[in-house]
C-alpha cells in the first residue's frame, strides 16, 4: 500500500476527519431542527417525539467526536 493511500485510509482518525464528521453532523441537526419545527406546526406528537430522540443522538455523537478531537491532540496522523 502506498504512503499517500495509507494516509487516506486513515483519514478518519485525523483532526481533520473528525473536523469533517462533526460539520456533516452539525449539518443533519439543521434537518432535524426543520422536522422539530414542522411536527410543533402539525401537532404531531408522535413526529415530534422521533425527532427529539434523533436530536438527542445528534447532540450525543457531537459530544462523543468532541472528545475524540481532544484525545486527538498533538498526534495527528495526517502531520506525522
């Protein structure tokens, strides 16, 4: 395996990975915060049920890739 697909291979578990996985998160609580507002204007309790749960979840893999970006620290696979 070449040095430049090793380095892609292991893109996740960089900085900017988990940069990357905490924008396209961030980007799935816009569509949530869109059901939310939807479901309070039908009165769909049940609709707004399933997306508070969702929201949880998102808030809940937002914490966990916080933390991971702060193990991170001065260990990036990409810069070493």
């Amino acid at each position: 395996m070449s040095n430049a697909l090793s380095k892609a291979k292991d893109f996740q578990k960089s900085k900017s990975g988990t940069y990357v996985s905490i924008a396209t998160t961030a980007f799935g609580a816009w569509g949530i915060a869109k059901r939310i507002k939807k479901a309070r204007a039908e009165q769909d309790t049940l609709r707004l049920i399933d997306s508070t749960v969702a929201a949880v979840g998102i808030v809940t893999g937002l914490a966990i890739l916080y933390r991971e970006l702060k193990r991170l620290g001065d260990d990036d696979v990409l810069l070493g």
